[in-house]
C-alpha cells in the first residue's frame, strides 16, 4: 500500500493549518496514498520559543478535528492528525486517527513528555494500535520515539507493520544547516529514526514541519534500516511511497523476552 508523509510549513493560524492540510490530503490522494500523517501538534500548532500558538481553545480544537474529518471523507484517506486536546484534567498532547470514511478510530497521547514540555502538556498513560487496510500501526510522539525506543516496541510486538512518529525539530529563527540525511555531523535524531526500524524489523515514518533550520527531515525507514525515502530539509510538501507489509515481520521485537529485565 502507499502511505503519505506531510511536511507542512509552521502554521500562523489553525484557518492556515487548515489549508495546508487540505493541499497535502489532496496531493496524497491523488497519488494513491491510503493513509497520510502530520507533524506534532499540528493543531494549533507546536509551541515553540518563537510561536506561540493562540487558536488554543476547546471549540477552535473541536471544529478544527471536525474540518479534518470532511477532508478525509472528501479525499477517500485515512488521516493521522497531531493535536492539542481539552479534557477535564487538562491539555494532552496526541494524534487522532481518522478513517477514510471520515470516522475517529481513536487517538494516541503523547505519554513521555520531554522535560520542556511539562507545563504544556500532561502526559498519557496508554498506548494503542490501529488498523486502516490492513495496515496495524502504532504511534510514537516525538521525544517518544527518540529516546524512548520501549513506545516502538510495544506496537510493534502486537503485529504493527509501521510506526507513525510526528515530531517537531528546528526552528524558523536559529539552528544547524543540514545538507545531507544522515550525516555524522547532523544531530542524532535520523540515526534514531533507523534503529528504531532496525530493533523491530518494522517500517518508521517520522514527519517534521518545514522550518527554516529543521534538526530532522521527514522520513521513510525499511524494516532493514535502510532509508527509502525522504523529504528535502527546509522544503514544504507530501512524501508519498509505497510499502511491503510482508517485509514488516516485527521478527526482532517478537523475540524480545521481557521476563529478563524484570
């Protein structure tokens, strides 16, 4: 099956996060894709130094995610949207899956919050895994999949063939220059991209934003570990490719023997 990777840039509004997200839904599905996955906190926004997003509130959130399911049902694709989200003991940090057909399958919180983010966001406590065509997948957020390689593994020795890593590196203001994917002087966060692909034999498609100086690029990991593809530093658009669910045999996550670790 084909999935899609959408790198939008920094949003200045929900409205303009909106329009973005219609513009990738509609080139993704115009090539084929079944399912397309947005950065972290796409809406309103992820909050950084410089941005600090106002489109903040319960009823802005909840006609935002609605809009989302008229896109997905208008395009015929699955949609993975990161949000900020209300509930009554405060603001979660996750990911809605949304059907084809425009249906909430459920959401994901972002349970391992980085230490910066304490005060945005209260962290999870579950994890889930979905299914859309046949395609199981989990999703990791972020500082998540990062530094926390226990959140890939619990999907994917529970028959993931993928998981979905939004996340959010760089900024519009300040930071590296990358050239090159994967370079020794880039920072860690595409080798760990690789190794979490690699220590379960699963596909990982981690999604970032467009910024100015991004730390990370959107990319596609084969369960080998190789890069199959991924989207130019800096250059807004969709990722669309295909791949091989009878490659993502979950082989080296399935043999993993918890009973040694206590």
């Amino acid at each position: 099956m084909k999935i899609a990777l959408a790198t939008p840039p920094f949003s200045k509004s929900v409205d303009d996060a909106l329009f973005w997200l219609k513009k990738l839904v509609q080139e993704a599905a115009g090539q084929g894709a079944d399912i397309i996955c947005f950065p972290e906190s796409y809406l309103p926004g992820y909050p950084l130094h410089e941005f600090k997003p106002k489109d903040r509130t319960p009823g802005i959130l909840e006609a935002a995610l609605k809009s989302v399911c008229q896109v997905a049902a208008e395009f015929g694709i699955a949609i993975i949207i990161p949000m900020d989200w209300h509930f009554v003991d405060g603001i979660y940090n996750l990911a809605y899956v949304i059907s084809a057909s425009g249906e909430i399958l459920g959401y994901q919180t972002k349970n391992q919050l980085d230490p910066s983010e304490d005060k945005m966001w209260l962290p999870g406590t579950k994890r889930e895994l979905f299914e859309v065509k046949g395609l199981k997948f989990g999703i990791a957020i972020c500082h998540e999949g990062f530094r926390y390689p226990e959140s890939v593994r619990w999907a994917a020795m529970r028959g993931a063939h993928i998981v979905f890593h939004p996340h959010c590196t760089g900024s519009d203001v300040d930071g590296p220059h990358l050239t090159d994917w994967g370079a020794r002087s880039n920072p860690y966060y595409e080798k760990a991209m690789m190794m979490r692909a690699i220590e379960n034999t699963i596909y990982f498609a981690s999604v970032n934003y467009a910024s100015k100086y991004p730390e990370s690029a959107t990319s596609l990991i084969a369960p080998d570990g190789d890069l199959v593809a991924w989207q130019p530093y800096r250059e807004a658009g969709v990722l669309v490719a295909e791949i091989d669910l009878d490659l993502a045999t979950g082989l080296l996550a399935k043999r993993f023997k918890p009973g040694l670790v206590g």
